[in-house]
C-alpha cells in the first residue's frame, strides 16, 4: 500500500511539474512581438534624454563656475579692504557624487588649523644653546616627537 501512495505522490509531483511548465511557455507565447522600428524609436528617445540631463548639468556647472568666479573676487575685495583675511569662503555648486543631486555654493568658515603657534609661547629655554652634558628642551630634541600642536 505505501509504495502505491509513494507512486502517486511522485506522479502527482512530476504533473505538478510539467503544468507549471506549461503556463510559463504560454506566458512567453501571449507577450507581444515589438517591431524594430518601435525598438528604434524608443532607444533614439532614451538617447534624447540622456544627453538632455548632460546638457541641462553642463549649463548648471558653467553657471556655478561663473558665481564662483565672482564670489571669490567679493571675498578677495573685501579682504583687501579692511586689511584682514577671510573668515569665510565661498564653495563652488557641485554635483555630489553617489546622489545626483545639485548642491547650491554658499560660503563655509576658513579653518585656521595650518596656522603656526605664536613664538611667544615656551622661549624661556628655547634661545639658550645647549650645553654639553644637559639634556635638550623637548622642543629641540631631534628624537623625541614634536606633541606641541595636538596638546593644548
């Protein structure tokens, strides 16, 4: 009796199969032919609006370009005027890479971090030559490494 039942279960199996089969190639069957022309057409009009974005970002980034020439010229001419450098600059508009989205330019704050420190700070032993037999201060020693900037 259960190899009877096994027998059915694989035949009924194997049916299952061959009409799930069967539905997929009528899919295939009832899609519609697309002529070549219609094939034609719709790669010319995808072809259109691609190269209608790359015109339409290449107008924008020539825009940025112009604003930013202008923006730096205020900035410089401000400068000069009342004799102290930028706090500020201004960022050109941009394309950010991974979304294609346009970023605006606006002005963002000069970091001063370049910036030497002040010699008036640490010169009690700095000006004196080193005698032979005494250790070097810590800002001349050629071995040890110079911690002034990241300790504040």
């Amino acid at each position: 009796m259960s190899k009877v039942y096994k027998t059915l279960a694989v035949l009924l199996l194997a049916f299952g199969f061959f009409t799930i089969s069967g539905e997929i190639n009528e899919v295939a069957a009832a899609k519609k032919k697309v002529s070549c022309f219609k094939k034609a057409i719709r790669k010319i009009k995808r072809n259109i609006k691609k190269s209608a974005k790359k015109t339409k970002r290449a107008f924008v980034k020539a825009g940025s370009s112009v604003t930013n020439k202008i923006m730096d010229g205020a900035v410089k001419a401000k400068s000069k005027l009342t004799g102290k450098k930028a706090k500020r600059t201004w960022v050109k508009g941009h394309y950010k890479k991974g979304s294609k989205t346009h970023t605006k330019g606006h002005f963002r704050k000069v970091s001063r971090k370049g910036k030497k420190p002040s010699s008036s700070s640490g010169s009690t032993g700095s000006s004196a030559p080193a005698v032979s037999g005494q250790p070097l201060p810590p800002s001349q020693d050629p071995v040890l490494p110079n911690f002034s900037r990241s300790r504040k």
